[in-house]
C-alpha cells in the first residue's frame, strides 16, 4: 500500500497522476483519520477533569484553591507546543513527531491516574497537555495539506467534531467514569485510542529524513519568550480571579512577566528572518479576520463549557454524572449534523453559514438570561440544542474561509497561529466569564441583600416558618432553630444572587460570539471549494 508523505520543508517525491486528482486514497483519508482521532482525545481532555475535580482534588489531598491548577498546567503545556508544531515537524519530520507525541501523550495520561500529591498532578498534566497540543495543529494541518481542494470541507467536518464535540461531551465522560468508576479512570480512557492512532499513522505515514541542521536556525529567542509569555499568561488568566487579579503579588509579577515577554516575542518575530511563528500571515484580510473570529469562537466553546457546569454545580447542586448528562445533549445532536456540513458548504458561502452558526451559538447563550431558582436540566434543553446546531454549523466553514485562501506551504504556520489563538481565546474567556460571575454576584447580593432586613415583616414572617421548620425536623432549642433559619435565608439570597450573576454572564457571551459573526462578515468570498477542485 502506498504510503503518505509529510514533509513540510522539502516536496516528497513525485507520484504517478492519481486517476482522479479530485479524490484523496484511502491511505490519505486512513492518516487524517487517525490524525482526527488524536486531535479529539487531545482536546477532550482539556475538558474531562471538569466535572470531576472535586473528586480529584480528594483524591491527591488538595484544595479548591490549588486544584484548579490541576486544569490550567494541562492548558500551559498545550498552548506552549502548538506554535512549536510547525519547527518540530521540519526538524524531526511530521511522522517522527506525530507518532512519539501520540504515544508520550498516552504515557502521561496513564501516569495521571497514578499521582498521589497536587506537584506531581501537575507535573503529568503539563506533560501530557504538551504532548497532547501537538495532534490539534497536525491534523488541522493535513486537511489543507493533502486533501484536494472540493474535500477540503469534508476533512474540516471531522476537525470541527473533534473541537466541538469533545469540549461538549468531555464532561459527559469524566462524569460518568469518576461517579461509576472513580476519578483515575478518566486518564485511561487516552490510551485504546491513541494506540489505535499510532499503529494506523505508523502504516500511512512515510518516512522522511530529519533535517537537525535546522536546529540551528531555530529562533530560541523567540521560542524562549514566547513559552515563558504564554505560561504566565496562561497563569494569570487561570489563577486571577481565585487570587483577587492585581491586589496579589504573585499575578502582579506574572502579568508583568507574560506582558514583557510576549512584547519582546512579537517584536522578535516580526524582524528575525526566520521566525517561530509567521505573524505576517495575519495581515492578509481573510486569514487575519478569519483567526479573530476563531478566537472568539474558542472565547464563546470553552467559556460556554465552562458556565453550565459551573452553574450547574454551584446553584442546582448537580453530582459530576449529572452535569455530564445534560452537557450531552449539546455533544450529541453534532454526530449527526456536522458530517452534513461539507454538502451545505458546496450549495452555500462559507460565510454564510458560519454567520448562520455563530448567530444560533450566541442566541443559544441569550436564551439562558432570564434563568431562576427552577431553571435546570430540563429548562437547558432547548437551549443547548440550538447551541449543538450553531456550533455544528460553525468551525468547517470558519477555517474554510480563514485558511482557504492560504498556500499550502504555509498551512503550517497558519493552522499553528490559528490554533493557538483558539485555545487563547478560551482561556481568556473562562477567566473572564469567571470574574464577571464573582463581582455580578457580589453585586446582586448586596442589592437583594439592602431589602433583607429584619424590620421588614415579610423578613420577620420568613425567618419565623424556616424556625418553625427547624424545630420540626430534628434542631431542639428555639434559638439553634432561629439560627438555622437566619443561615437558610442567607442561603436563598446568596443562591439568588448567583442565578442573576449566571444571567448576566450568558449576555457577555452572546455578545462575544456576535462580535465573531462580525468577523466573518469583514473576509472577502472564498473561492468554492468544489470551483477550486475542478467542478464542471
């Protein structure tokens, strides 16, 4: 069987003419399947752990406060390896990166499973986010670099399931194991897959000399400042809120590190004449509109994974199974809509439907602003089915339009600069979402909180049938009933205050994800993919 070339310094060699040019083999589609196999598991488990960090933090002996880091360290070394994606492949070749990352992602997952204290958590998580960011950028890469123009759009439907489908239903999963099954279980679900993957890449993919000369042309300097940048960063956006942002230290001398460093790396990668990352590509209109529009999109798909769980959790007291249960129903109803995205993609502008997707996104997001102390599972589901279309109709067209007036010899660098800013924007998103949750509810508690006061009868009524309560269900003095009382009306408040606070956050992303659709509406056309495939 004929095996595929991917090298992106140096052409493989030629091949005899395919008998129709239009038609990807079965040995191509056989690697961007695998390619897409990785690409799922690698962002499904930014997600996996969300539904279940209580119980992990319990079971390494840590706290709510340091067991964030439990997510954001996987998120570090991610965000750090996929703009190295490109540089790595020239110098090891694609199938020699590929293949080791695939297999070093599967080690570290399983070595999650086996910690015992938060460092080293956070040490395996960080390792295998970094060996994991690898497969997001190659896989997207190999759509654009070795399918024909007209199945292009195919290739993007099955990217756009791995990034919206794994965030939508990685909670689903690492609920349902860590109730049924314990946390660590949630780690092993890497390894069938990824073992899958590697044997399938190991027979397409053909090998190819590497080329370590280029490891001294690589631009350390801008590697060096760009992973320090991002890692505080990354920090920051995690960490800021729990730590009340710039009245702590520690965020201050991060924010200042990740603002000097990322400065001094764009700078660098405008002037070197080989850099790290070809920010010039994003002065072209469609690419550099097209990546804002993603970033915002990562912005509205982790930030919108982010608050249903969390409000799930925190106002409706739902277990980690629970939360998985109903974030289903946002994962599920895309298995069967993206695959039709390609056929919409030959009929319709590309942006046009990505409008469409990001308008039902963000109307999905405006539907939960008037949520109550009953708004639930139930109440969520038309909500999340209008969000499953909307995101279903969004990403293939998007990276259609902002990545199909590249050449292929710079698909690389443009996936690696478009996935970045995706995973970027979701970081942004959740720490920003998170903070507006905190000060709204502090705001909605202090002004339902001026209208409990204990002179008002209504107030004195209330406290008076909880005390009631209270002494008919077990508390034996008046005043332990009183007191009971006074803490479940607190409660309430606090419980209110959140539901608003929730509300009001839900709005930010629905705006965020229109300002998206505004994006797309500044790219020129894209040429039709079927046009540029040689259609008749």
């Amino acid at each position: 069987m004929a095996t595929l070339a991917l090298s992106t310094s140096t052409p493989a060699p030629q091949a005899a003419a395919p008998a129709n040019p239009d038609r990807a083999s079965a040995t191509v589609w056989v690697a961007v399947f695998a390619a897409m196999i990785g690409a799922f598991m690698a962002i499904l488990n930014i997600q996996i752990t969300n539904a279940s960090l209580l119980n992990i933090e319990g079971g390494i002996g840590t706290g709510v406060d340091n067991g964030s880091w439990i997510s954001t360290s996987y998120l570090i070394g991610e965000i750090i390896v996929i703009p190295l994606t490109d540089y790595l492949s020239r110098v090891f070749t694609f199938r020699n990166i590929m293949l080791a990352h695939a297999t070093l992602f599967a080690a570290f997952s399983v070595a999650c499973a086996f910690t015992h204290d938060l460092p080293s958590m956070i040490t395996m998580r960080g390792l295998q986010g970094y060996f994991g960011g690898v497969l997001i950028p190659m896989a997207f890469t190999l759509v654009f670099t070795k399918l024909p123009k007209a199945q292009q759009p195919i290739g993007l439907a099955m990217f756009s399931l791995a990034v919206t489908f794994a965030p939508a239903i990685g909670p689903t999963i690492g609920g349902y194991l860590t109730e049924n099954y314990g946390w660590q279980t949630i780690f092993f679900v890497n390894v069938i897959p990824t073992a899958v993957m590697v044997a399938l890449l190991y027979v397409t993919l053909e090998r190819q000399p590497m080329q370590l000369g280029l490891l001294h042309e690589g631009d350390w300097f801008g590697i060096v400042t760009m992973a320090v940048g991002l890692s505080a960063l990354q920090a920051v956006l995690e960490e800021g809120n729990k730590d009340d942002w710039f009245g702590s230290p520690f965020i201050v001398k991060l924010a200042v590190t990740a603002a000097v460093s990322l400065t001094l790396f764009i700078w660098n990668e405008l002037v070197v004449e080989k850099p790290l990352l070809r920010l010039r590509l994003l002065a072209r209109r469609n690419f550099g509109a097209g990546t804002l529009a993603a970033t915002l999109l990562g912005f509205g798909l982790f930030g919108s994974v982010y608050l249903l769980p969390a409000y799930l959790g925190q106002v409706q007291r739902y277990n980690a199974e629970q939360i998985g249960n109903v974030l289903a129903w946002t994962g599920l109803p895309q298995l069967v809509l993206i695959p039709l995205v390609p056929k919409l993609m030959q009929r319709f502008d590309a942006r046009h439907i990505a409008v469409v997707g990001l308008a039902l996104f963000a109307a999905s997001a405006f539907m939960n602003t008037t949520m109550s102390l009953d708004y639930a599972g139930d109440q969520l589901w038309i909500p999340n089915m209008v969000r499953a279309v909307g995101q279903a109709l969004t990403l293939a067209p998007l990276s259609a339009v902002g990545l199909g007036s590249v050449a292929p010899q710079d698909a690389p660098a443009a996936s690696g600069i478009s996935n970045m800013m995706r995973n970027l924007g979701g970081a942004i998103g959740t720490a920003l979402l998170a903070t507006i949750v905190t000060k709204r509810e502090q705001f909605h508690s202090n002004i339902i909180g001026q209208s409990v006061d204990l002179g008002r009868e209504e107030v004195r009524t209330r406290i008076a049938e909880l005390t009631n309560y209270f002494l008919a269900h077990g508390v034996p003095d008046p005043a332990g009933a009183r007191h009971q009382a006074i803490i479940a009306l607190g409660n309430t408040v606090r419980r209110q205050a959140l539901v608003m606070a929730f509300s009001d956050t839900f709005v930010v992303l629905g705006i965020v994800l229109a300002l998206a659709a505004v994006a797309i509406l500044l790219t020129r056309k894209a040429k039709a993919a079927a046009d540029a495939g040689g259609a008749h």
